[in-house]
C-alpha cells in the first residue's frame, strides 16, 4: 500500500502538521532515496525517506504506511531509523559561543553612544 510522502511524514511524527510537512517536502528537505520530490509522490515499504529536521538529519526506512496520524509508540514500529547518533554534549560544549551583547551594540547603547558623541 501506498501513501504521499508529505502525509507518510506527518502520520509517522517527523513533522506537526500537515503544512508543515509538505512544505518541507517542497523546499528539498525531505528526500526519497536520494532524490528531493514533490509532496505527492508515493511512499512504500522499503523506500528509504532522508528528512533534516531541528538541524539534524533523520535517515529512515519506511516499514508501514499508516494513512492516518499515528500515536508515537505505534509511529516508532512504522520505521527503522537509520540516523547517525548526534554528537556528544561535550562536542557542543566545547564549541565557541558569543558572549551575551559583544556583538552589535543593542538599542541602548547605539542610544548612548550618540549622547557621547553629541547626537542627540
């Protein structure tokens, strides 16, 4: 049995809504076996379904196809995921960060920095 990949993607939880998903399908997101199509292509077992989502690639092997919004226990067995696990904590930790107001000045110091500078 087949079902669109936008409806297959939203019944299995990858995406809240309906829109969303279609969307995200359109904007080449959502890839089936490698290649980006159209919302209404079909989706069937063994088709392996690529989707970046929250900054992080899912890559998943479609088993069933449910027509219909599923609970999260029963989406999990309607796939197999084959995603890579994502980096650990300290990875992200140790990776750079700016510091709070180092960047462009904010509202108030633009303000004050043209009283300096005489710009009332």
């Amino acid at each position: 049995m087949s079902v669109r990949i936008d409806v297959w993607v939203w019944a299995v939880r990858i995406f809240k809504t309906r829109t969303d998903a279609a969307a995200a399908v359109r904007a080449g997101h959502v890839k089936l076996n490698g290649v980006a199509v159209k919302p209404a292509q079909q989706v069937v077992p063994g088709d392996r379904v690529r989707a970046w989502v929250n900054h992080r690639e899912l890559q998943l092997e479609v088993v069933d196809t449910p027509r219909k919004r599923v609970g999260a226990p029963i989406a999990r067995t309607c796939y197999i995921d084959h995603s890579p696990p994502p980096p650990p904590k300290e990875i992200l930790a140790s990776q750079p960060q700016r510091d709070r107001g180092s960047g462009r000045p904010t509202k108030r110091e633009r303000r004050q920095l043209d009283r300096l500078r005489g710009r009332d």
